[in-house]
C-alpha cells in the first residue's frame, strides 16, 4: 500500500462521515457552475438585463464561495477532531508530522477534486433544466444551451484554489505535539463552565437595545441606522450564542424545580454541550440566514412593486409632442399600424396641452381641455369632468397630491390670455402616470379653452401634444413601438418627443427582479443546505456518544417516547434557534426596511415578508425531519 | 428471605439471527429468589451478559418464558416495559457509564426525574444515599474527575435512588483495583443484606462472586453447574476456582503447548 493508496481508502472507508461534506461541497460547486453558464451566457443580448445578470450571479459567486469557504473549514475542523484518536495511532506508530499534514492534504484534495468534478457534472446535466426555470421567471427568450470555457474554467479555479486553501490549513487543527492526550481524548469532556456573565448581559442588551432602534426608527435616523445597527447587532448575535444562552442555561441548572423536572435535566445539559461546539456555527448560521432572508424578502417586494406598476401607469403607451416634432405623424401612424397588427384593443386620446401663467402665484401652469378629459375618462369608465365657464380642477400629478389639493380654492387670471378662472378641488380619478402633466397642472372648461386657443399669439402658449393609447391589456404592447425607441436613443437629451411604453419598462423591471429573487433564493438553498449538513455531520461525529448513551437511557427505563422527546430537545434548538434569531433579526430589520420603503413605493412588503419567512420555516421543518429520522434510525442500530 | 421467586427464566433459548446465525442460550432455566444475591459465571461468549440482557427485559428471548415479579414482560408493549424497567430494576455496569455531561448529582437523580418526582424528595434522597456510600463530597464533580472506586458508586447510588426490587450488574468490579472493588462488593453484600433488594451479577472475578449466595456457571449458553454459599467464604472461593478450572476449558488449551 503506497502512501497515496492509504490515503484514498481513508477517505473511502470514512465515506459515511464524509457524505455529508461531500455532498455539501457538490451542491455548492453545481450551483456556483449553474451561476457561471448564466454569467457567460452569450444569448443575453439585453444590455442592461446582462448587466444585472452579471453583477447578480457574480455577487452571489462570491458569497457562494465565501461561505463555503467557511463551511468547508469548520466541517473540515470538526471532522478531524473526530478522527483525532486515528491520528494519535498514526502518530504512535511513527508517523511524522510532516507525514500526517501530507495524508490531511491528499484526503483534502481527494474530496475536493471529486466534488468539483460530480458537482461540475450535474451543474452541466441540470444546465439546461436551469435556463428552462430561468426563462420560464425572467419571460426570457429561449436560452439555448452552449459550451464554451469559461464557466468549467472559473469553477474549477475557484474550487480548486478553495480545496487547496482548506488542505493547507486544516492540518494546523490537529495537536501533534501529545500523543497520548490524542489518543485518550473523549471529544465531549471539555468543561462546559467557562463562559463570561459580563459579556453574556452586554450580548443581552445589545440585542434588545438594536431591536429597539429597529422597531421605532423614523424616516430621518433610518440612514445614520443603517450604518450603525448590523454591526452591533453581529456582535450582539456573537455574544447571544458563545455567552448569554450559556448564561441562560447556568440559570436554569442553579433552578432545580425547572432543572430536574422530567427529561429537562437531559436536554439542558445536552443544549449546553451543543452549544459549546457550535456557537459559532450557530452565529454564523444566524446571521446567513438573516442575509438570505432579507435578500429575498427586498427582492419580493420589488416583485411586488413591479406588480403595482399598473397603478402608477393607468395608461398603455403615451406619446408627447414638442412644438415643431417633425416625426410626430410618423411615429404615431406606425404606432397605430402595430397596434393593429398585433391586434390588441386601444383607444387613442389626443390632448393638445397649453401652457399659460397664473397672475397669483407667477407659476407656469399647464392645461388640458375638459373634453379631451372626458374622452379618455370614458375609456377607463371613470367619472367625467363637468365645468362651466370660469372653472377649472387640479389635475394632481399623485395620489399624495391629490389628497392635498382635494379642498384647494385657488382664483386666478391666466395670463398673458388674460381668461380668469376659479380652480375648486381636484380631479380625484387617477388617468395619468405620475407627474405626466408636470405638479401644476388644471383642466379647462371647453369654452375658456378655445379663448386660449383662439388667440393671436396662440402658438407661444401651445405646449405639446399628449397622446394617451389606453391599451387595457397594456402588457401586451411590450414589443410596439421599438422602432420610435430607436430613434429616441441617441439624442435622448433635447430630444422633441418622449415616447413611454409602461409594458416594455415593465417587462424589464419584472425581468431583473426575477432574476435577482431567482438568484437569491438559489443562494438561500445552498446556505441552508450546507447550515444543515453540518448540523447533521457534528451529530455524526458524536455518535457514538449518542448510542452509549442511549444504551443507557433504555436500560434505565426510558421509553420510545421519551427518547424521541430528548432528541428532539437536542436537535430543535439546533434548527430553530438560529434560525429564529435569524427570523427575529430580519423581522425588525424589515421594520426598519419599511420606514425607507414605505416612502419610496407607498407599498406594504408584509405579505411577501411573510410567504419568505413562512417558506424558510416550512424547508427548515421539512429537513429538521429528515435529519432526526436519519439519526434516530443511527442511534437505536444495535451497538457494535 | 422470602421463598418467592422473584425472577423465573424457564426454558429459555436466545438465537441472534444477523449475518451469521449465533446461539447465545439453549434451553437454560434460572430463577432467583426475593433477597438473594446470584451470581453468573462463564468464560467469555458464554452468554451471561445475554442472560442479564434477558432478565433486564432489555433483550427477548427467542423461545421460553420469562416472569419478573410476576410479570411476563413479553406482554407488555415498549412504553410499559421501558416503564416496568424503570420502577423493578437498578442496573450497574463495567463501563460503569455515567453521562459525561452531568455532575454525579444529576447523575443519581436521573432516574427520579423520569419518574417526574418532587425536587425536595430527590434531593432527600440524594443525600441519604449519598451519605450511605459515602460520595456525599464529590456530588458536584463531573465523572471524567473521579477515580474508579468513585465512578462505580456513583453508579451504584444511580441504581439505588429509586429503591429498585433487583440490582442488575454486569461486571461490577471489571476495571477496579483490588481494593475499590472489595468496597464495591463489600457494599453491594450490605445492600443485599440491609435492604433485602435482590442482586444478580454477572462476572469474570472468582472473589467477587465469593460475595454472592449463589453461584451459577453457564458455558456455551447452557447450564454448567450451581454452588451454593457455605459458612466460610473461603471455602466457597475455593469451590468456585475449582469449578472454573473445569469450566475454562484451560487444561484443553495447555495441551497445545
């Protein structure tokens, strides 16, 4: 047996304790390839979409690898404590230093080099499974699958320099220098005592105190917050794990009425061994989880944004005239022969729009004529506008505004016409995009309309023309007028026309927010993936604890019940409590969220804050199941 | 001493079916009376920890009938049983297996708080049976800080806090010093005595079962031979020895040398 055969067999025979991270490294690495054939794609044409796509796929590159990183390193720590009695033998039979960290590297690399090849394997197979999702979210065009370098190349780079990184430091884990204390050493006989009180209430009150600022921040402080906060909170979360919930079990075990009652001093003194081995595991699983969870909660809420576009553009496609357009019968003929082409139902108002000054306020105002108003309030089967002589309403350029201006009397000469006009309320009905006519904008009774109009100078107080396609299947006009958005393109600055496509924007603002949920969520997958194989791996590793001590619980009389009850105490807290603190966290965060968000979008992010931390929960249950059935089935084998 | 027996193995065969088909027991029948103190002896294989296994009600056996105390544990479904375990027996081991992550206090208590009782009783009780084997000074070391003699009557105090009718062992004195285990043994004899709580031992060590008032030798999982306990110990340990020494199969092997 060579010592490179040693070696392998050493990671085959340990096959079932390296599953776990075997099967970890593979997921990670098949996504991250999954992210890298998106990022190289080269049939995204959309310019702005591959942007998105690039700098989405290669953010979440980077923390993918981060993380696993990280992951690798514990599980990698973990693992080789387990098999620190092996290598006391090793050691023992004259194994030198230099040796052992060369069969620690092979294995390392061993692993390594499978998972980048199975993983790379069954990114590629399941490729084009992936550009099928893809496109089926994002409404992309067909995304056919390609071969092409780069995305083997960065993943196998980027695993390979991993694995190498992991394969040279995790040798340093192991304490070479006693012998006999490697051999005889009971992983679980560490004390579990030593724990600060000081720092256990300052992770306490930080806690509490970051909460707070949470829950009741207002729109100024939100900024000055958001710099402050995650890093008391991190800190606060480090502190919660390594020494306030040690702290909290100490108080429990001093209490005997709640210690010794039933199964409690089993599953206490349990919690505290957990702890000890894996408060960091825990912090940084919490604070993963926070990021995954506020990451795809903004992202559905931007879906959800991008779901009330509708609101904020009650129109179809709107296209405004300057004076002097020379392609304004152009593009709006050939907006019409598309839309009939592509025979999608519209009505089309023409509104031409003044412009006069009001003698009160010396503001420029603009006008629409109330019959043009009527005709398109007829379209939406809104309420109609009814002005006499001398009257006029607000247009408001917002809801907000509208609000605002609802009980506004304004009396007023427009001037240089010289027509005066009494400006009562505001037309509540919501026909327009927001600020489309500008904030200081009023409809006009026909007939002081024509005197504007009529006038000599006439044509200095023309402002443009408006034209409003309602199209009540608006998504549908994504694909008209590409053509006008051409010629838009290059003189976008003084251009004499602006031609809005609420349906095309939207098919764009949907699609990157797609993307970019799509992304997160395959990123929270890993992560929560990878947070449970090493919860499953750390049991692993103690099992034969578990099954002595098993042994003696049933000899001790302790039923199925009983034992399934101490199981799940020891395994539950595990699950669920970083990942409630990570729900607690992201619960106020989205709080604080909501301050800035509320303002920006006038929408509530509650309901999808809630099918985000629901769905979480209901994978987290369903894997919490999966792992207690697999340990118990390890637990209750007979003895060896 | 009562005449009653309290356990009663009749006919009792006990087959492993894994890999390999293995017979632990044949046809063996045991039955110990309310007090008295048995021991089980045999070479290694010979299925005495089978036997206790069975007599724990830990393992079934594969035919024939088992009454403890009156009760047929075949009959009982997993909950009672583990229950009916919980309230009959005390049991004591070689790997002396106290859990590592509690003090020798909790480990004591724990078979009352399974049984949900009041905290100022199993502290009462703690420290009676604390004070008795004389470990009321270690309760709040953990067992990796213990020496043997300790850890074995830490155990012990561990199967005795739920007053048990039986006190099971399985090599009680294995991985003691000579003198840790006269103290073991000297204490279980006096518990046996004082108490009048029925023992059964299983072990490897002549002068520990010299301790017992009945000896039983097992080989090849079927009946070998009974000693019974006579005035002197002495003699009884002589008896015993001499047993073993056609049990071994020893003077088998030395022809081969």
């Amino acid at each position: 047996m060579t010592f490179r055969q040693f070696a392998y067999n050493n990671v085959v025979r340990n096959r079932r304790v390296y599953a776990a991270f075997f099967m970890a490294s593979v997921f990670s690495v098949a996504v991250f390839f999954l992210y890298s054939m998106l990022l190289f794609h080269p049939s995204i044409e959309d310019r702005f979409l591959q942007e998105i796509a690039f700098v989405g796929m290669g953010f979440a590159e980077v923390t993918l690898y981060v993380f696993t990183l990280f992951f690798l390193f514990y599980s990698m720590r973990a693992f080789l404590q387990a098999r620190s009695k092996e290598f006391g033998i090793l050691i023992h039979l004259g194994m030198a230093k230099r040796q052992l960290q060369r069969l620690i590297f092979l294995e390392t690399m061993l692993i390594g080099a499978a998972a980048i090849g199975v993983g790379t394997f069954f990114g590629f197979l399941f490729s084009k499974f992936f550009f099928m999702i893809v496109r089926e979210i994002v409404r992309l065009p067909a995304l056919p699958l390609y071969i092409a370098w780069e995305p083997f190349a960065l993943t196998v780079g980027a695993f390979l320099s991993l694995f190498i990184i992991i394969a040279l430091i995790a040798p340093i884990f192991i304490r070479t220098d006693e012998v006999n204390t490697l051999i005889h050493e009971d992983a679980d006989s560490e004390h579990t005592d030593d724990f600060s009180p000081v720092r256990g209430y300052l992770g306490l009150f930080l806690l509490i105190g970051s909460y707070v600022f949470a829950a009741t921040t207002k729109d100024s402080a939100v900024i000055g917050l958001i710099i402050v906060l995650p890093p008391i909170a991190l800190l606060a979360t480090y502190l919660f794990f390594t020494d306030t919930l040690p702290l909290a079990l100490q108080w429990i075990r001093k209490h005997k009425w709640i210690y010794w009652r039933r199964l409690n001093l089993l599953s206490v003194t349990e919690g505290i061994v957990r702890l000890k081995e894996n408060a960091r595991m825990f912090f940084l699983v919490t604070i993963v989880s926070t990021v995954a969870f506020m990451s795809v909660g903004v992202l559905a809420s931007l879906t959800s944004f991008a779901s009330q576009y509708r609101e904020v553009n009650p129109l179809g496609m709107t296209y405004k005239s300057a004076p002097g357009n020379p392609d304004e019968a152009r593009h709006i003929n050939g907006l019409i022969a598309e839309l009939g082409k592509e025979e999608i139902d519209y009505d089309l108002v023409r509104f031409t729009v003044m412009e006069q000054q009001s003698s009160t306020t010396a503001h420029r105002v603009t006008i629409l004529k109330a019959s043009d108003m009527n005709e398109l309030a007829m379209s939406f089967n809104a309420s109609e506008v009814a002005l006499s002589e001398g009257e006029a309403v607000f247009l408001p350029a917002s809801q907000a505004a509208a609000r605002k201006l609802k009980n506004t009397v304004v009396q007023t000469v427009l001037e240089p016409s010289d027509v005066p006009v009494i400006i009562r309320g505001a037309y509540m009905e919501n026909l327009f995009p927001a600020g489309a006519h500008g904030t200081n904008a009023i409809i006009l009774n026909d007939i002081d309309f024509e005197k504007i109009v009529q006038r000599p100078n006439a044509k200095e107080a023309f402002a443009y023309t408006y034209y409003a396609f309602y199209v009540s299947e608006w998504q549908a006009t994504k694909e008209v007028g590409r053509s006008i958005e051409r010629d838009l393109m290059p003189l976008s600055v003084s251009s004499s026309f602006r031609y809005d496509n609420p349906g095309a924007s939207y098919s764009i603002l949907r699609m990157t927010f797609s993307l970019l949920l799509f992304i997160g969520l395959l990123l929270a997958g890993v992560l929560f993936l990878a947070a449970g194989s090493f919860i499953y791996f750390r049991l692993y590793t103690s099992l034969d604890r578990g099954r002595a001590e098993y042994d003696v619980l049933r000899r001790l009389g302790v039923t199925n019940k009983e034992f399934k009850k101490i199981v799940n105490r020891q395994l539950m807290p595990q699950f669920f409590f970083p990942w409630g603190v990570a729900l607690l966290h992201s619960a106020f965060a989205f709080m604080s969220l909501q301050v800035i968000w509320g303002a920006l979008a006038e929408i509530s992010i509650r309901k999808e804050m809630l099918l985000v931390l629901g769905g979480f929960t209901l994978l987290q249950l369903v894997y919490f199941y999966l792992i207690r059935w697999r340990y118990l089935a390890h637990v209750r084998a007979p003895l060896s | 001493m009562n005449d009653r027996p309290i356990i009663e193995l009749t006919n009792i065969t006990k087959i492993y079916e894994s890999k390999v088909m293995h017979r632990a027991l044949t046809q063996l029948d045991f039955s110990a009376k309310e007090g008295e103190f048995v021991a089980i002896m045999g070479p290694s294989g010979s299925g005495k920890t089978t036997l206790l296994n069975i007599i724990s009600t830990v393992d079934m056996p594969t035919s024939g009938s088992v009454v403890i105390n009156g009760v047929e544990p075949e009959t009982l479904s997993d909950d009672d049983l583990a229950k009916f375990r919980r309230q009959h027996f005390g049991f004591v081991f070689q790997e002396i297996n106290l859990l590592q992550m509690l003090t020798v206090e909790e480990n004591i208590v724990l078979p009352l708080t399974l049984e949900g009782a009041p905290v100022h009783e199993m502290q009462a009780r703690v420290q009676k049976v604390a004070e008795a084997l004389s470990i009321d000074d270690i309760l709040n070391r953990r067992p990796n800080e213990l020496s043997g003699g300790q850890a074995q009557r830490t155990a012990i105090a561990r199967a005795l806090i739920h007053q048990p009718k039986l006190i099971l062992a399985d090599e009680p004195t294995g991985n003691l010093d000579s003198k840790s285990a006269r103290d073991v043994l000297e204490l279980l004899t006096t518990i046996n005595e004082r108490e009048g709580t029925t023992m059964v031992m299983v072990t490897h060590d002549p002068i520990a079962a010299s301790y017992c008032d009945r000896v039983l030798f097992i080989k090849d999982g079927e009946f070998f031979n009974e000693l019974y306990r006579d005035e002197h110990r002495q003699t009884f340990f002589q008896r015993i020895l001499n047993v073993l020494s056609l049990l071994g199969g020893n003077v088998h092997d030395l022809r081969h040398m």
